[in-house]
C-alpha cells in the first residue's frame, strides 16, 4: 500500500480527524478509511490536535543520528559540496574503531 501522503491531501485528512473530532465518524472506520493501525492513528490523532492549522502528512525527511552528531565540526566540512570525505568518515570520525 502507497505511503500515507501519496494516497491523501492534508486538507483530506483534515477534514477526516475534524469528523472523528465532533463523532461523526468511529475510530475504527476513520483507520480502515485511511489504512493505517491504531498506533498511527493516534500519532496522527495526537500532531492535529496539537496545531490543527499547521497539520501536516507530507513527509518529511530527518537527518540519521550519525550525521546529527557529526555536524557540529568537523564532519560539517565533509558535508559541503565539493568536499572529498565520504560517508565512511562521518560514520567512524569520534568512534573507537580504527578506520582503514
């Protein structure tokens, strides 16, 4: 099944939680609606509750953990275009095992 925000607009799924808001509609039909289990509906439940008006499924792409933690310096400059470190240096630069 196709990813959440390829299958609806925001404005779709907006208008879906507002009727599950007012109990127009169940639980249990607003998932089969949409395809998702109850542990993503809350989630989703939880981010339109918060900012109704900013709500969002678009998705949205994180940083890994490693090059979060490595941005800070040196692995800032390997991260600029044009640079020539690769992905190995991000991955091993602070550890304890040695790089070859």
């Amino acid at each position: 099944m196709a990813q959440l925000h390829k299958r609806f607009t925001d404005e779709q799924i907006k208008v879906l939680f507002q009727s599950y808001c007012q109990g127009k509609i169940s639980r249990a039909d607003l998932q089969e609606m949409i395809g998702i289990g109850k542990s993503r509906f809350f989630v989703l439940l939880k981010a339109y509750r918060s900012n109704s008006d900013r709500f969002t499924i678009a998705y949205q792409r994180v940083l890994c953990i490693f090059a979060q933690k490595y941005t800070l310096r040196g692995a800032q400059n390997c991260l600029r275009p044009g640079s020539n470190c690769d992905l190995e240096y991000i991955l091993h630069r602070g550890s304890h095992f040695p790089t070859q």
